[in-house]
C-alpha cells in the first residue's frame, strides 16, 4: 500500500485541482485519507490513496478510481468522452466519469516520453495538457454526482445489469495492500471502496511512468504540474512470438469482451487468476468469435480461435466485412488487417481495441509470430 507523509483534506483538493463542495465528509460518510481522517484520528476500512494495479501491464489507480474507471467508462463506453451514440447505453452526452490517466509510461504511449512540458501558463495545445484537463473535468464530474453515483451503485442500476456486465473492462486489477484481486463494483467491499474515495474527493493518479527498479514500483514520481504521478506496477512478462502466448496475453483480455460468447459465466483460467470469461458485446454467430466451442471452459480456446484469424478474411457485418481483407497474412504483417487495426492504419474500421492503441513491444511481438509463418503454436 502506498503510504506518504501525513494527508489532509486540503492536499486531496489541491493535488485534485477542484473546489471542495461541503468539506470532506459531505453525505458520503467519514474520509478515509491514508488509514487516518483528515484531523488525524487513526481509521479502518479502504482509504482514498490505497493503489491498486492492473495485472496485464502494471498500471496504478487509486481503488475506488480503477473501480469506476473500469465499470462507468474505461475509454470507450458509457460514461467516457469517446463513447458516441449507441455505445453510450442511454447515458446523457457530456456525463463523462472516465478518469484514464493522462499519461501512461512511454512503453505504452509513445506521446508521453520525457520530457513532459508543464501547463501551466495556459498552455493547453500538447497531447498531455489536453488529456489533464479531460481527466480534471471528468473528475469534477464525478464530485458533482458522487451521491447519486453511490446510491445507483447500491441500487444495482449503475453499471446496467447485463449490458454493464458485457462492456465492462475485464482485465484483472490487483490490490498492492494484499496482493488480492479488487472486489467486483457490486460486492459490499467494492461499494466501500467507492463511497470513501467519493467522500474524499476522488483523488486521481494522473501519470505513471516506469521504474528504475522494483523497489520503485508503485511508489510517487516527481510531478510536473502538480498532478498525482505514481511509478507502473509489476508487469506480466511480455508474451514469446508464439500464438497461445499472445492470445492469453493480448486477445483474451483485450478482444474477447467483444469478440466473444453473450454470457458471464466464472471459469478458473490459471492465465487470469480467474477472472470471468467476458461477455461479448456483439453477436459472435455474426461477427469475429476468438473464442472456442466452450463457453466454460477456456482450455483450447488459443488452438480454437486460431483458424477465425489466420487466412481469415474479415468478417460482416463490420466496415471491413467483404472488402477482402485478411486479418492475418502468414509472412506479412504489414498486409494484416490485424496489425493495421492495433496501430489504427487501417483503411475500413476503428482501430483495435477500440478507443486505445496498443504498446509498440507488443505490436512488434505480434508482427513477429506473422513474419514467422503465424504458426499454431
């Protein structure tokens, strides 16, 4: 668990950039800061500032952030700016609660290498400048309606039953005080988790960057304006140049929230710590199913999707459907669709995943599996 010098109320809203509405108690219940309220009486329970991150690659969110984060927005749906019409499951244009960080490690975003040039003064025309002042915004957000959000939480209506079951994110989130996944948003303990962050202002890591060494994982980096900047996590080892690698590494937790089956059903995978197999967003007897005949277990799902993109052409009904394109071209990663569409080149479409560019390493890894042959492997 991250733990700094002494935290008080005022130092949630100034790193917050935000105007306190109420104090921090409010009708939200008592703010836990950092295992102490904002008068320094000693308190149980999650607190604003305990860290968790994301399996796959490292990234840290505050709990209460990453659980929000993953079940309101994460980028593309619901509550995220980049959602649009449908995507949006009937929530009102401009109710954005996304609170994606504003930079990610360089490995990951190659728009955030260093240096960073600071806001301040009014300059707002750089990639980072523009994303704070999104996050900012959408954390204001998120204070205005913090009641609200919590008591939709609590009534089962805030992520939306099934259809907030199938967008979701499903990567794995870790919390660093006990090594353990985060609770599901619906459980007693997830809601906890939330109703403190939102009675402390919902604090925000904005931007991480990678560590020299272990001992820095998860710990503060130096701000540039300001903002909450916590060093990347631990990290999966990249995955080898080999189909089942890359498929529990890269397609599963990456793709198959929309190219797979309509159900939620809980499968022990020893891959994802056992996370639920995702629900499909979309019909996969009509569209891209990268999943295999069983909806419950994942054992020859690799081996099993490996003809639904290897000399596959793209599938209908999407923009790429029919206009003879091959997702997969043994020998040429240049000329797969796949490859386009993970670096958003593509001619027909939306880039892969959607909303999001993958890291150059893992792209790279992947090209390399094609240039291989795009074995079976």
């Amino acid at each position: 668990m991250l733990r700094g010098p002494a935290l008080a109320c005022s130092l949630v809203l100034i790193a917050s950039a935000m105007t306190s509405v109420g104090g921090c108690k409010r009708d939200l219940g008592e703010c836990n800061l950092d295992g102490q309220t904002a008068d320094g009486r000693a308190i149980p329970g999650p607190a604003a500032f305990d860290i968790a991150y994301r399996f796959s690659d490292g990234l840290p969110m505050y709990e209460g952030q990453a659980l929000v984060q993953t079940t309101c927005g994460a980028g593309q749906f619901c509550h995220s700016p980049a959602a649009m019409g449908a995507n949006r499951i009937g929530v009102p244009a401009g109710l954005n609660f996304d609170v994606e960080l504003a930079c990610t490690d360089e490995l990951q975003d190659v728009l955030c290498t260093h240096p960073i040039d600071s806001c301040e003064g009014g300059q707002t025309d750089t990639v980072y400048c523009q994303r704070l002042e999104r996050l900012h915004d959408n954390q204001n957000q998120i204070n205005s309606w913090a009641e609200g959000m919590l008591q939709e939480m609590r009534a089962g209506a805030m992520p939306p039953g099934e259809a907030g079951r199938d967008v979701r994110d499903p990567r794995e989130w870790i919390r660093s005080s006990s090594g353990k996944p985060l609770p599901a948003v619906e459980s007693s303990e997830g809601q906890e988790i939330v109703r403190n962050w939102l009675a402390c202002q919902a604090p925000v890591v904005a931007r991480t960057e990678l560590p020299a060494s272990e001992a820095q994982e998860l710990t503060p980096c130096p701000s540039v304006d300001g903002e909450i900047c916590i060093f990347s996590g631990p990290q999966e080892p990249p995955p080898a140049p080999v189909w089942s690698e890359i498929y529990w590494s890269v397609i599963f937790p990456q793709c198959v929230i929309c190219h797979g089956p309509n159900n939620d059903n809980p499968d022990q995978n020893p891959s994802r710590l056992g996370q639920d197999i995702p629900g499909g967003v979309t019909n996969a007897v009509e569209s891209l199913d990268l999943t295999g005949d069983s909806d419950t277990n994942t054992a020859n799902w690799a081996s099993e999707a490996y003809p639904a993109v290897v000399d596959a052409m793209a599938y209908p009904p999407g923009a790429c459907g029919g206009a003879d394109r091959t997702i997969v071209i043994p020998d040429d990663s240049a000329g797969s669709l796949m490859i386009q569409k993970m670096r958003d080149t593509q001619d027909c479409g939306d880039e892969m995943p959607p909303g999001q560019v993958l890291s150059e390493p893992i792209i790279q890894i992947v090209e390399e599996w094609i240039d291989l042959g795009a074995p079976d492997n």
